[in-house]
C-alpha cells in the first residue's frame, strides 16, 4: 500500500487498483468496475450484496437510473453533497445505490472523472472506520494505494430506497429519521415512508 495523491489513486484504480479514501462518514473502498471483485474479497462480502456507486453530481448520479421520483430531487437537493444513498431503478433491470459524497474522496472522483464503487474499509460485519488510524490491518495489507484526509463523522450514510415506486428508509442516519423522511415524502407527493 502506498500513499498517494487523488490523481495518482484515480490512475490506479483505472488499472484496477483498489484505494482507501476517506469521505465525510467513514473511511471507504473505492474501485472502478475492474476492481470490484478485489472489493468483495477484502471485505470477505457476500457477493450477492450490492455496492453503491460514488458520483460527482446529482446530475451524474441520476444519469445512471431509469428513472428519478421528485422525491430522489428534494433529497438530493437538501442532502447531496453528504451522507446520503439513494436506491433507484436501473435501466437494464434491478437497483442502483448512488451517493454523491464530500470529504477527499471527491477529488478522486474529479480526477477519476466518473463513478466509482465505494463501501466502508472494514471487514463485513465489523466497525466502520473514521479514520485512516481505525482502519483493520488485514484490510490496510491487501489494498493498492491510500489517500490521506480528515476523519469521518464515523457514522455510514443514510439510505433511502426508491425503487419501484416505492418510499423505505432502509439505513437511518441522525439527519434522516423515518418521521422526516415521511414528513419530506408527503410535502412532494411521494407516499409515506415504512
């Protein structure tokens, strides 16, 4: 592992490295397509479980879906960028989790030029890291490179799923509760959240 700066680890990861970023909630795995398999295996994850895609905007993220509910617009718009996963409609078929983050992994983003996969850096199951210090040596070990930045707030972002027209708070977060969602979802139009 070594460190490097968010070009050198958009370079890297363009040639399927996989890289530890931290972002505004904790410190994350960011690969692009060709590193997301290297993703599941240092986390020891089901390879079922879904991984969210990191974007730069709002715009890009929802380039990504089928479809985007008014709903998908206010959150975006109160929470992004931030600690905040939405769950759409892919055009082919199934779902997608997009995040549009802050912190330093936007500007390997920026440098990369497009989404990347991203998840918290620890083995499943066990504590999400804050910082780049908590992060599990056998996790730190079998990663390509680094990027140094300020700790997380330690907390994962919320996540909202949309899909199917339908309106659930699958992860709560201190900024979005189940009362605030339904009470944002009833002020569009949307349906109540549950």
């Amino acid at each position: 592992m070594r460190v490097a700066t968010p070009s050198e680890a958009a370079e890297a990861i363009r040639e399927g490295a996989v890289a530890l970023v931290p972002t505004e909630t904790v410190v994350g795995l960011v690969a692009s397509e060709a590193g997301l398999e290297r993703i599941y295996e240092i986390k020891v994850r089901e390879r079922g479980k879904p991984i969210a895609l990191l974007c730069r905007s709002a715009e890009e993220a929802f380039s990504l879906a089928a479809g985007v509910p008014p709903l998908a617009q206010t959150l975006a718009g109160r929470f992004w960028p931030g600690p905040l996963t939405l769950v759409l409609d892919r055009p082919d078929g199934g779902t997608i989790g997009l995040r549009v983050p802050r912190g330093r992994v936007r500007d390997v983003l920026e440098a990369y030029g497009g989404p990347l996969y991203a998840t918290s850096a620890n083995i499943s199951g066990e504590r999400d890291p804050r910082s780049l210090d908590e992060v599990d040596p056998r996790v730190k070990e079998k990663v390509d490179v680094v990027v140094e930045g300020e700790p997380g707030g330690g907390q994962a972002s919320a996540v909202v799923d949309l899909s199917g027209g339908g309106v659930r708070l699958l992860r709560p977060a201190g900024h979005l509760t189940e009362e605030r969602l339904a009470r944002l979802a009833e002020e569009v139009g949307g349906g109540a959240a549950g």
